[in-house]
C-alpha cells in the first residue's frame, strides 16, 4: 500500500475529519466548563 | 439468528464523524431536549443560563448515547427493517465496538458533567434513564412482550423530570404527572405507528402487538392508554399544580386525541393503505405532546 493510493488516502481524509471535530468538541468542553465555574462561583459565593 | 454481516463489517476504513451523530438518533432528540427543557422552565427554582444550557446539553447526550447503545445491540434487528437498514452499523459503515465506545462514552460522560454542574439527583435520573432504555428495554424486553412500547415509553419519559431535578435538586408530584404523561402518550403514539408499518416489525421478528395480539386488539389498547394518558394530563389543573391556561389546553386537546382513538377503533381497515384514521393520529400525537408541554410553561410563566 503506497503512501498515496486511494485507499489510504481516503482513511487519511476520514481520520483528519475526525480529528477536526474531536478538537472543536474538546475546545467547545473548555469554553463551557469556563462558563459552569463562573455560574458556580456566583451561585456559592466563593 | 444471522449476524455474521453484522459482526465483520469491513473494517478498511474508520467510520466518518458523520455516522456517529447519526448513531445519536439527532431527529428522535428534539423531543427529548424539547420536553426536558419544560420540565426546567415549569420548576419553581431558576437555574443560570449557564447551568441551564449544560443541563439540556446533559439530557440530549445522554439521550444520544442511549440511542448510540441501542443500535450496537440492535444491529441485527436493524438490518431486517427497511426504515433501519441504512443506519451505520447495519450498512455496514461503522464497526460495531466504535459504536458501543462511542455510547458508553459519551453516557458516562453526560452523567458525569450533570453531577457537576447541577446536583447529582439529576445526574442519577439521568444515568437511571439511560440504563432503562439500554439494559431493561433495549436488551431485555423489547424482543419478550408486546407490552415493549410501553416499557419504552418509559425511558423516554424521564427528560422532564431530570430538567425539573436540575434546577430544584428534588423530584415533584408535577414532573412526575409529565413522566406519567409521557409514559401513557408513548404506547397510542407507536402502537398507531405499528399499524401501518406493521409489516416490517413482522419481518424483523419483533413482538409488536399488532402482530401478536391483532389489529382489533391493538386499537383497543390505543383507546385505554389515550384515556389513561388524558387523565395524567388534566390532572394537574384540579390538583393545583398549574393554572386554568393549562387546565382548558390539557383538556381540549386531550378531547381530541380522544376522538381520533375512536375513529381509529372504529377503522375496520387491515391494509396500510386505509389507514388514515392512524396515521392522523399519529400526526395528531407529535402535535400533542409539543403542545401540552408548551402549555405547562406558558401557564407557569404568565401566572409569574
């Protein structure tokens, strides 16, 4: 299997998607545990 | 049974991310985030918008990765339907022990995240109702009774009451008629459904009641818990609970699942093609829910 066949080409495509996707979630996972510590910090007073 | 296409997909190529949303059932979702959300906004406590957003997120990812566990087991079943075949697994596009990482996952996940930011009644409903539909429906009864709609039913009964756990930390005779009518809503709302695609479950082997019992018997059984559902739902006027905008809602459009009930025990029709009292009914149903929910905040709100 050479490193430009279809085949790999095509897994190599998918993989790169995913791990697009997996860092937008992950960033998204940030941004949103930001926002849930500065509500809790309001809600407690700490 | 023959799952050997099942168990060896082709395995040349990583499944693309598009598939495991699909895996999340995203349609059946709007429901669930939808009825979850009311549950939320009926409750006396307020959450902030923060708490509140990820709650919701909470319910639709645990609602997904119920589905996502579903369809692992399901595969087979899947394969045999004609409205399931093109799902991943069963087409053949995602290998079975991605989906049920993906599940497992992203339900941990959800629960875990609830806990966090919420209180951790609403992340043990949560985890309760995911184990529900996986463990006791999916795996245990939908394929031994044709009572499995009803069991079902109950699964996708829980949003309202963990949006009402995670903003009061407690569970109440309200959120607990919503579960109730939710529960009752699901067998008239399938079993109508089951009517007219009847075929295709005979197929697939599953004991749907149409199938087991007869078309007779099946609509029969839509009319007791269309009654048994309009109850649950007026119930909460007399008892106190909400006001009179929900109490003349609830009770009309109950009056009107009531009647298309009828007109579809009164349908003598066996082909899916003189089905027309079911498939009102089943439109009718959506339209019901969505309503009567929408009716529960609306009176709240302006009550307020």
């Amino acid at each position: 299997m050479s490193a430009n066949d279809p085949h790999t080409e095509e897994v190599r495509r998918r993989q790169r998607a995913r791990a697009k996707v997996m860092g937008l979630a992950l960033a998204a996972f940030v941004v949103l545990v930001f926002f849930v510590t500065i509500a809790k910090m309001k809600l407690y007073g700490a | 049974m023959n799952s050997t296409a099942i168990d060896s997909p082709p395995r040349t190529l990583p499944a693309d991310w598009r598939d495991f949303v699909a895996l999340t059932k995203p349609r059946v979702m709007v429901l669930v985030v939808f009825t979850g959300i009311c549950g939320m906004l009926a409750a006396p406590a307020t959450l902030p918008p923060a708490l509140a957003f990820t709650a919701i997120l909470c319910i639709t990812l645990g609602a997904g990765a119920a589905a996502a566990l579903n369809q692992w087991y399901e595969a087979d079943l899947d394969a045999l339907m004609k409205r399931t075949a093109g799902r991943p697994l069963p087409a053949g596009r995602m290998d079975r022990d991605s989906a049920l990482h993906f599940g497992v996952g992203l339900g941990v996940f959800s629960v875990l995240l609830m806990e966090l930011a919420t209180n951790w009644i609403a992340a043990a409903i949560l985890a309760v109702s995911i184990l529900f539909y996986v463990v006791i429906y999916t795996v245990w009864l939908k394929r031994r009774t044709p009572q499995n709609i009803v069991i079902g039913g109950a699964a996708g009964a829980f949003p309202p009451l963990i949006g009402w756990a995670a903003a009061t930390g407690t569970v109440d005779p309200l959120p607990l008629l919503l579960f109730a009518l939710i529960f009752l809503w699901t067998p008239p709302h399938f079993w109508a459904l089951s009517l007219f695609v009847r075929s295709d479950y005979a197929k697939a082997g599953v004991p749907m009641l149409p199938v087991v019992a007869g078309l007779k018997a099946t609509r029969r059984q839509i009319l007791i818990y269309t009654l048994l559902m309009s109850a649950s739902a007026i119930a909460p006027w007399p008892l106190g609970l909400t006001g009179a905008i929900y109490g003349a809602t609830a009770t009309a459009l109950s009056a009107i699942f009531v009647v298309l009930a009828l007109a579809t025990l009164a349908n003598p029709a066996t082909e899916p093609r003189d089905m027309k009292p079911e498939k009102r009914l089943f439109g009718f149903s959506v339209l019901y829910l969505f309503a009567v929910f929408g009716a529960v905040v609306v009176d709240k709100w302006l009550i307020a």
